[in-house]
C-alpha cells in the first residue's frame, strides 16, 4: 500500500524526514498538514493503528498548543474531546505523520522509520 506522508514544509523535523524517504527511494503522497489536515475519522484511525497514546499525536511545542492551554486541558478531556481538538487545526498535530493505512508513525526518529518502513 502507497505511503501518506502528512508535513509541514518548514518543519525541520519534516525535512529531515522528508530527505530519509527520499534517500531510500521509498515513494510516498505528501500531504500539507496545516493545508489539508487529516480529518477527525482520520485522526481517529491513525490513533488506533500506531497503538500511541493521543498525547502523542500533539504538537507539545507548538505555540498553538500552549495559547490553548492544551496541556490542562489533556488532564480531563475525553478521548473523543480531544479528537476534536486535534482535528480543529493542523498545527496542534505532532508531525510529520507517515502511513501506509495499516502502520502509523508520528514524528521522525530514523531507527523508527527503519524498523517500519524498510
């Protein structure tokens, strides 16, 4: 199945990740994050098949993350709350987001991406 590659172009994280796909001739779908943000039901799905906590799924330094007072918030919001939340704007979500609809990794670690994607 194709990858999905959900990022931010000025995301150094991003880049870094984008160059490893690249490098491994591994072909993929980009997707804007902020543009075009995974949906709700996406989000959810995502959520589900990285077998990750949703806290994961936050963008923690991420200026929006703290204006909102998430942080507080994920101390007593449900899950489906918190869906929502992430889903309301792309720059909440932690990134860059690579999936193949089965498998889901969430930010860029390169053993990771090995362990997953090779």
């Amino acid at each position: 199945m194709a990858l999905t590659f959900y990022w931010y172009p000025k995301c150094g994280t991003c880049r870094n990740a984008k160059k490893w796909l690249d490098a491994h001739h591994l072909s993929y779908s980009e997707v804007h994050i902020v543009d075009h943000p995974p949906t709700r039901a996406q989000l959810q799905e995502f959520h589900q098949s990285s077998g990750l906590e949703l806290k994961k799924f936050f963008n923690t330094s991420g200026l929006k993350y703290r204006e909102l007072g998430i942080k507080d918030k994920m101390k007593v919001a449900t899950e489906d709350e918190l869906l929502d939340i992430l889903a309301s704007d792309g720059m909440l979500i932690k990134r860059p987001i690579l999936t193949n609809g089965e498998s889901v990794t969430v930010g860029f670690k390169e053993e990771e991406y090995e362990k997953m994607w090779l």
